[in-house]
C-alpha cells in the first residue's frame, strides 16, 4: 500500500520572530533544523520514491534533512512554486503582533484565517508585486498540482513525500479530509511533524496520523 507524507517544514527564523513570510525566502532556525531532523528519525522505517516541495528555502531545507537523517538524500526530487506558501501581500515581514495593535485583533483574525479574504496588496519592498493570496487563492494553485502531478504517483504505487508549507499543506488536507471551508479554517499543521496517508489498492485512504 502506497504512503503519502506530508511535512510542514520545520520552524523558521520569521516564525521565531513571529511575523508574516509568506514568499519572502528566510532559513530555518536551529529549532526548525532539529524539527526537521526529528522528522527524518521517525521517517527511517518508510522508503520513498519521490520527493515534492516549493522553490523556498524553508520547506527545501527541511526535506534535505529529513531525507539525509531518514538515509534517503538522493532520490528524485520536483520544486514547483504551486507548493509555495500563501502569499501574505503587503504584511510580509509585518510582525503579527504589532498589526493586531494597528488593526485590532479581529482584522488580523480575518486576514490571517479567513478562507477567501486576501491580506492587502499594496506593493512594498518585500511585495514589489503588489499581490496576495487567500487560502482560496492558494488551494487554486496547489491542488491543480496535486492533482495533476503527485496524486498520480501515489495511485500508481509509489511512496511520496511533500514538504511545503501551513497554508499549501491545509489546501492538500482540505481536500483529502474532505474538509468545509469552515473546517480548514481550524486547521493547524504543526512545523516539522510528518503527517501519513496510507492508501489501499483502489486509491482509497485508509489510515491518516501524525507521526
């Protein structure tokens, strides 16, 4: 029976710091290395083909230590951006604290966790674009890519793993879970904890857990 993981990658420096990344590229921190190599040591017993992850540093670092602690580097690898973080607009880099201050608790609730408002989209030097995304916007990229490229795997036999991001990974569960809007809004995926879907011969879920 084929294995889906998903991993959030493990904590980074701006969760630390407690402020919105989004699609602004910062590392992990040491905590989020140890996360990710933890991961890596209750991985050790599963055998994967393939792996999936965005293009930020985050989720690719934390899928390099998982894999070298699970004694797996190597194995063939896809990075697309459909597996990016939602984009958080003009509060990248914001501190979520002082914005609850500026706005008040409940705007910052809405922006934060609603499922189809998006945050401002202002440009501003770490938003030259001047986009955002919901978490609507952000399943309409991911789960297309899911759906065409990785779900294809894992109906065919193979073991995958994903390591991205809070708010691509919910999209991915939304979806697997079967989950409402207003259920994925509740939905809290912990930083570095891999998350298994076993699936039977007919490309049913069978067994879903954290491990």
């Amino acid at each position: 029976m084929p294995n889906l993981v998903l991993v959030r990658h493990g904590e980074s420096q701006w969760n630390l710091e407690n402020r919105f990344t989004g699609w602004v590229d910062v590392p992990l921190s040491p905590k989020g290395e140890q996360e990710a190599r933890q991961a890596g040591e209750k991985l050790k017993s599963y055998t994967f083909d393939k792996a999936y992850t965005s293009v930020l540093k985050r989720a690719n670092d934390t899928l390099k230590i998982i894999l070298k602690a699970s004694g797996q580097s190597g194995i063939p690898t896809e990075y697309d951006k459909a597996l990016n973080e939602r984009h958080y607009g003009a509060l990248q880099g914001l501190n979520k604290a002082d914005i609850g201050k500026q706005y008040g608790e409940e705007q910052l609730k809405i922006w934060r966790r609603s499922y189809d408002i998006p945050p401002p989209k202002e440009k501003t030097e770490l938003n030259p674009d001047g986009i955002s995304e919901s978490l609507k916007d952000t399943a309409a990229r991911t789960l297309p890519y899911f759906e065409k490229k990785i779900l294809p795997d894992v109906l065919a036999g193979k073991n995958i793993i994903i390591a991205a991001h809070g708010n691509s990974l919910r999209s991915i569960v939304m979806k697997l879970d079967s989950l409402t809007k207003e259920q994925v809004l509740e939905l809290n995926i912990p930083t570095g904890v891999p998350l298994l879907y076993v699936y039977d011969g007919k490309g049913e879920i069978v067994e879903h857990r954290y491990l």
